[in-house]
C-alpha cells in the first residue's frame, strides 16, 4: 500500500512510517513542513519519501496524495497554552488544515483517511472515564479545533462517501518526542530536566491525572487500522483507560533513575484539564488483539532513548 502521514517527520508521524516500513512493508510519504518534526526522525528507513510542505499548501498535498491509498493525518499545531496564544494558528493548522487533507484524498480517488483528534475535546466535562458518548467540552482553542478535526472527518465520511476514523488520542508519550521547549508535553520535559540534573517543570501540585499511552501501542493501532482499512461513523479513543497522576510518572522516573528528583511547582496551565481517562470499550471492539505497554515500562524505552539521543 501506498500511505501518505501528514505530520510524518513528527513524533507520532515518524514512529508510525517506521511502524509501516518496518513491520508492514508499505511505501510510505511523510509530508511535514517541519515546524514540529525533524528530518533526522525519519533517518535509516527505507520506502520514505519526506515531501517538505505545508497542508494549507493545496497544491502541494493534492500532488503527494496523489496515487496514496490511504492518508493518516496528524499534521497539526499542537499544545493547549500555544493555542491560548494564537488562536487563529492553531485554527487554520488544524480545521482548514483537515478539510484540505479531506479535499486533497476525495479529488484523487484515496478510500481511507484517518485523523488525529484528541481528548481535549471532552474539557470540562467531568465524568470519568471518557467515553464517546459524552457531549464535547472544549475549553481552550486547541480542543474546539481538534472536534472541528473529527467532525469534519465524519461529515465527509457521512455525505461524501470518504472511509474515514477519527481517533481521540491521550497524552501520547515515547521515543521522539522533542522537548527543551515552552509547548513540550510533561513526559519529555520531565525526562529532560531529570537527566540534566535540573528541577521537574510540574505545572499545579502534580495531583491531575492523565491516561498515558506509549507511542507503540498507538501506531501499531494506526497501522492495523490501516490495513483493515477500518472506519466507524463515531470517534474513537485511542488509549487504554489507566490513571495516573504527574507525581505517579515522577515515582516512576525516581525509580527507573535510581534517585530522587527535586520538583518545581508552577501555576496551572489555562485551558488544562483536571483528570483524564478513556474509556477503551469501542477501541478493543474495533481492535480486539491491541496490547498496552504498561507505563513504567513505556518510560524506561523513553529514558533509554533520551540517554541514547543526549550521546550521540
């Protein structure tokens, strides 16, 4: 098969082409304006083609979707504080960002496009865990325009015909996600600033929990899907229903490092959420032989990479 990844030099994005080339054997174009992503992700992997552009760059995704079979598109602008402070950014990144990608696979006959959305869509909403059924509740910029992300995927699905999925991601974390800036995610930051021997960013008491999903579980589900070619008329989450706290992953990082790791406490992020958790029910009917890494040991393959990474 021949798949296009938007967003395919980024963390997730590379991951999966490794996943696809590796374990899969498919041709793969990553497209990546590489804001976010790297080129040196994609180093050492065979039946990748980097096109170097932007999704609100037309012509250009219309040429690399060209000929695809199926499109994974998670090219986004990411972080809920980046979007407090440019919201129209992460609004053309993100929804006209998603409807070209939709135009760009309808104009050139691709059958399959899945989409990144995530749980930040659920907001304020409080129960626990998650499940598709709950009414959205963004509360920042990032979440209204990551439901304008999968509804936008399944109203093409709906009127046009177009095989789409929509998953809602949870706190990915793994091997390639960058760090050391503003807008990083609290894995990497954390991991960072403990093997630097500096103090852990903890934004609020550390108390909010998040349903941590390692990085090789989500693309080996992004890649059976794929080859499934599966769709589903609903959003999908795509984590496994943990819960743990940031000072649970700091337990955990003192543990795999053998010491402990001094904190500090900042204000609460705007726009963040409490507590998060999914409820897995609809991913394990759709993907029944998925398997989870646990996250301790996703964090001992993350700690070993940044060591790796901080060598080389």
């Amino acid at each position: 098969m021949r798949v296009v990844v938007t967003g395919g030099a980024g963390f997730i994005g590379a991951n999966l082409c490794y996943q696809l080339t590796a374990h899969g054997g498919h041709d793969v174009v990553a497209f990546d304006n590489l804001s976010t992503g790297f080129k040196e992700n994609l180093d050492g992997l065979v039946n990748v083609n980097l096109v170097v552009a932007d999704i609100l760059e037309f012509g250009a995704l219309a040429d690399a979707v060209d000929g695809a079979d199926a499109i994974v598109h998670l090219a986004a602008r990411p972080s809920v504080s980046r979007s407090i402070a440019d919201p129209l950014a992460s609004h053309h990144a993100n929804s006209t960002g998603t409807v070209h990608v939709l135009e760009a696979a309808r104009a050139n006959g691709v059958e399959h496009v899945i989409v990144a959305s995530s749980s930040s869509v659920y907001g304020a909403n409080p129960t626990l865990p998650k499940h598709e059924g709950l009414k959205p509740s963004p509360v920042s910029p990032y979440a209204a325009s990551k439901l304008a992300t999968e509804s936008y995927a399944l109203a093409w699905q709906h009127s046009m015909g177009l095989k789409t999925l929509a998953f809602r991601f949870f706190n990915v974390f793994g091997p390639l996600q960058a760090a050391g800036h503003a807008y990083a995610a609290v894995v990497p930051a954390f991991v960072e600033a403990a093997l630097a021997g500096n103090p852990l960013p903890v934004h609020g008491d550390g108390t909010q929990t998040r349903d941590f999903t390692y990085v090789g579980s989500v693309v080996s589900v992004l890649r059976d899907a794929i080859e499934r070619q599966v769709a589903y008329p609903e959003p999908v989450n795509l984590a496994f229903g943990t819960r743990s706290s940031l000072l649970d992953v700091i337990s955990s990082l003192e543990s795999i490092l053998g010491r402990t790791l001094e904190r500090d406490h900042q204000p609460p992020r705007g726009g963040d959420v409490h507590d998060s958790q999914a409820d897995k029910t609809r991913l394990m009917t759709l993907f029944p032989s998925v398997r989870s890494v646990p996250l301790e040991v996703g964090l001992e393959n993350t700690v070993a990479w940044f060591k790796s990474f901080r060598d080389s």
